[in-house]
C-alpha cells in the first residue's frame, strides 16, 4: 500500500467518558451519556456534559482541548517545523463573552493552546459550524499529501453553553427527551459538549492500522439553515471521497431533525449505498457540533480496528423520505473501508473515506 | 488583478473607488444599491441577512459583475474560502443581549451568530456548490489562507476560488474579495495585498 494519511493516536473527552477507550466501551454497552438538566432559559432537555456534575464543572475551552493534546503519539514533536494543528470549532469559546473565562476569537484561543504546546507553526482554524473537524481533517490530509507539512494533529472542541442551548431552542431544534437519529418519530437534537484530537501522519500504514484514503467537501448552495431536499452537494461529497469503493458502514452525522436526516438519506441513496449499514452515534452522545467529526472519526477507526458495526441508539422505525439500512444491532463482521460524514448550518458537507492496511 | 474591497465608505475594484458612499446614506441602504445595480443571477434572495452578510453579498456581487469566465464554471467547481478574525462577534452581542430574563430574539439571529453564514449566503445566491472552507485567522496575510485555496484548487474539482477577508467589529465593517484560477495564466498577483499567496499557489 502507498503512502496516507495514517491515524496515529487520538484523545476524546466526552459525556460517554473522559478518553477514547472509556467512551469506546459505553458505546459497546448501548450507554447513553445525556442526562436531563434544566437550561438557562428553562428549558427541560437532555444534554451531554464532560463533568457529572453539569455545565458548572465543564472546563473552560481551552482546558478542554488541551487535556486531547496532552499525550501524542511517542515520535510527536510539536516544535518540529513540519508538524502542524488544525482547530475545528462551531462556536469556539463564546462563554467568553459572557463570563469573561479566556479569549473570544478562535484564533486567540487557539494560540493560548499552541504556546502551551511549543507548536512552531501557527495553528489552523477551521469554523464551518458541524462540519469544522471533518473539513479540518480533510485539510490535513491534502497537507500532508502535498508534502507540506509530516504531521498534522487536528481537534474538535465545542461547549454545549448556555449560548448555543439557548439558540438551537429558539430555532425549535432541540428535543426535550433523548434524540432518535434516522427514527419516523424523531423530533430534534441532543446538544453536548466534548473535545476530540486526532493524529496523522504521513507514511506506509502497517498492516491494521487505519489512514484517511480520500475526502471532499462542499456547500448545498440552497439555504443556510436548510438542508437542499436532495442532498446533491452531500452526494457529490460522497462520491469524491469513495471513488469506486463502497464502504462497509457509514458513520452518519444522524442528528435527529427531521430534515438532517431526510437530506442525509437521501444522499445515500442516491450514491448507490442504500443497503451499507448506516448509524448514528449522537442517540448516546449527542451532538457535539464542530467536535463531532473528529469525534466520530475516532470512534469510526475504533469500530474499523474492532471490525464492529455499532447500533444507531434511539433508532426503531424507518422515516426518512430514503431508504437506507439504519444499523439496529451490533454487527461483528470483517471492516476495511468505511465512510464518515458531516452536515452542517450554512450549507457545509463533509466526507471522509477511512481504509485498513 | 481581480480585487475587491468593500468598506464603510465605498467600494474599489482593483484598488480604484468604484462607487462612493453618499455621507448621508445608511449603509445597508448603500450595499442594496450595489446589489441592485451589479447583481447577476437567477435567484435574488438577499432578505434574510445581517448587516455583515449584505456587505459579502454586495462586495460579491460587485467581483463577479466583472468577471465572465465564472458565470461559466459549473457550480461544483466553484469553491470558497472566507477568512475572518471577529467571526461573528456583532451578532454575538446581539443574540447574548437577548438571552437575559424576558429577551426575544428572531430565530435567524442565532442561525447567523455561526461564522460561516456569510460563506453560507454567499454560495446560496451565486451557486457556490464546491470546496467550501471558513478559517478563523489572525489577518488576511496568513499562510493559512494560502494553503486553504492551493488545497482546494490542487486536489478538489474547483477551477476557481473566492477569497474572502471579512471582519466586522461593532465600529468598521470591511470585505476584501479575490478570485484565483486554478488556470495560472490566470493567477491574480496580490491576493488580498499579499504576495505570499500568489507565490504559494505559482509552486504548483
């Protein structure tokens, strides 16, 4: 096999676990991380935390990622003029303006972080609302591909603070009990907060290990907080990113509004992969915004090293205007390819194909 | 050079003032009017859009009227990279204004409180379909930026790029706009007032 963007360690910190391995195995055992809490605006909702002991505990958002890129890979050099990283984040520190904890603008809390990394280069961010770490993982593949750069780490990192919950409630998108990605009866989103980190570098993969083999992405260019109906610009994703593969599952972005899921159906059908079995992790993590594709791409790779197929928690009866094959059950079966992809407010798509040496 | 700058008091092509900003024009008022009278296209739906957002339409509207060759790259091949520092921070203030006990606001206030609605709006009305990257940077002369369109023009479909620097603070509103070519005859030199971003690209 010839040269990629191979995985070479992750961190996640979520409400399913306070690292990779911890959140891997709650998923394995169908756990669900959300818990009900009342929100600023009194609203009663499912939301998923960091800390058990609520949106009081969480770390503020540059401790947050900084605990995903305490332990690099054992070559890692930040200091290294061909090592760089990538932040993806929807709405970065926007605690700040409120309580005053860290810096505003991305870039600023970006840097904070890099400093404390020794990082030469200066950090990358990425902010293409829930798109933002998969565009930000597909952007370090194409740098190290053109040889720019050896070694690129890329994170996701969002809060669900009282500023976004108070948002996507207003836009009537938030569900009041636990979200039912892919569901006839689902009704909305499940916010959360998590940070994500994952590892790449440039060379050979050895024989198990998982490298990203292709990604793209592109905007609807129809509405801003719509999805286009057809899903046309996340098929174009698709096919960009798998060429003349069919991947043996998709990690779907499967937030649990109902016109997410219809545009994401709708596109997978049209790609020809209606019959790959699909899921949705946010039943039992929720929606961590501009982390979630970092996130999911961690937990694509631990599925593709397990070579298991995870069940789409909240999932029961098919309604999306597309047929597709939701995954019901944990699946056991030998993985090499896989698909993961994103959707996002602005008309942004993502999509990444994920191989095995 | 294929350049436009939109500020609070006119906007320039390729460095020249094109239009001016009567003194006792409001603003918005001034960029509907650059809409008006440079905007091409099938589908004229500027009406859900804060004051940043019609800034980036009026300055795009102004680019493209110059430019003929884009009206006849395919959507899919169009691609996108806006840059800015604010982000969205003037919205922001707005939407955490109206959370306090009793606010109100409108739904799309939060909706355009995500930095990339301005990059969103932007593809909607001129059927921008392809490669699509918002970064958050310190200023339009990062490397950053270099890389971003070299990507998308390297190894995405894109045959051209619009550059955009965006930034708004509570006091100044400005759009730089550049369009690059993956053709490089086509390459403009400056890209966004920086030399380093034509260089990166030419090493293609």
């Amino acid at each position: 096999m010839s040269a990629a963007a191979v995985i070479t360690g992750h961190a996640a910190l979520s409400c399913l676990g306070d690292s990779s391995a911890a959140i891997w195995t709650a998923l394995r055992q169908g756990k669900i991380g959300l818990q009900a809490e009342e929100t600023a605006e009194g609203i009663h909702c499912p939301v998923g935390r960091v800390s058990e002991t609520g949106q009081g505990g969480e770390p503020e958002f540059t401790e947050l990622l900084r605990r995903t890129l305490e332990n690099p890979p054992p070559n890692w050099r930040w200091s290294d003029p061909q090592t760089t990283w990538i932040l993806g984040s929807a709405k970065g520190n926007v605690a700040a303006l409120q309580k005053g904890r860290g810096d505003y603008p991305l870039s600023a809390s970006a840097q904070t972080v890099a400093n404390t990394l020794g990082l030469v280069q200066p950090p990358i961010c990425i902010s293409t609302a829930c798109t933002s770490g998969l565009a930000g993982i597909i952007h370090a593949e194409r740098l190290l591909r053109s040889g720019k750069y050896r070694r690129v780490a890329v994170s996701g990192c969002d809060l669900a603070s009282d500023f976004v919950l108070s948002g996507f409630n207003r836009i009537q998108a938030v569900s009041t009990t636990f979200c039912r990605p892919y569901d006839a009866d689902r009704n909305g989103i499940n916010l959360a907060s998590a940070a994500a980190t994952v590892y790449l570098e440039w060379r050979t993969p050895q024989a198990g290990e998982i490298s990203i083999v292709g990604g793209a992405t592109s905007n609807d260019g129809y509405h801003i907080s719509r999805p286009s109906p057809e899903g046309t610009a996340l098929q174009d994703c698709i096919r960009r990113s798998c060429g003349d593969q069919v991947p043996d599952f998709i990690c779907g972005h499967g937030t649990a509004t109902v016109l997410n899921d219809n545009t994401e159906s709708e596109a997978i059908f049209s790609s020809g992969l209606a019959a790959v079995p699909t899921f949705s992790v946010k039943g039992q993590l929720g929606h961590t915004l501009g982390a979630c594709g970092v996130l999911e791409t961690i937990i694509t790779q631990q599925c593709m090293e397990e070579n298991t197929i995870l069940a789409s928690v909240g999932f029961a009866r098919p309604g999306t205007t597309a047929a597709v094959n939701i995954s019901r059950n944990i699946e056991l079966k030998p993985i090499r390819n896989a698909l993961n992809i994103a959707v996002g407010f602005g008309g942004g798509n993502a999509a990444i194909l994920l191989r095995k040496a | 050079m294929k350049q436009v700058k939109l500020t609070t008091e006119a906007v320039f092509w390729n460095g020249a003032p094109l239009r001016r900003r009567n003194p006792s024009q409001a603003l918005r008022d001034f960029h509907l009017g650059l809409l008006h009278e440079f905007y091409v296209g099938p589908e004229y739906r500027f009406s859900v859009v804060d004051d940043v957002g019609l800034a980036c339409l009026a300055a795009t509207a102004v680019c493209l009227h110059f430019q003929r060759r884009w009206h006849g790259i395919l959507p899919e091949q169009r691609a996108a990279v806006f840059v800015t520092y604010s982000g969205s921070l003037v919205t922001d203030l707005v939407y955490q204004k109206s959370m306090g006990a009793g606010g109100r606001s409108s739904p799309r206030v939060f909706v355009q409180t995500l930095p990339n609605m301005v990059a969103g709006q932007v593809a909607a009305c001129y059927a921008v379909r392809g490669e699509h990257f918002v970064l958050i940077q310190d200023g339009p002369r990062s490397s950053a930026i270099a890389e971003t369109v070299e990507m998308c023009l390297k190894y995405g479909p894109a045959k051209v790029c619009l550059v955009a620097w965006v930034e708004q603070t509570e006091t100044e509103l400005a759009v730089e706009l550049l369009l690059c070519y993956a053709d490089a005859k086509d390459q403009a030199a400056g890209l966004l007032g920086s030399a380093s971003m034509g260089r990166s690209y030419r090493m293609q």
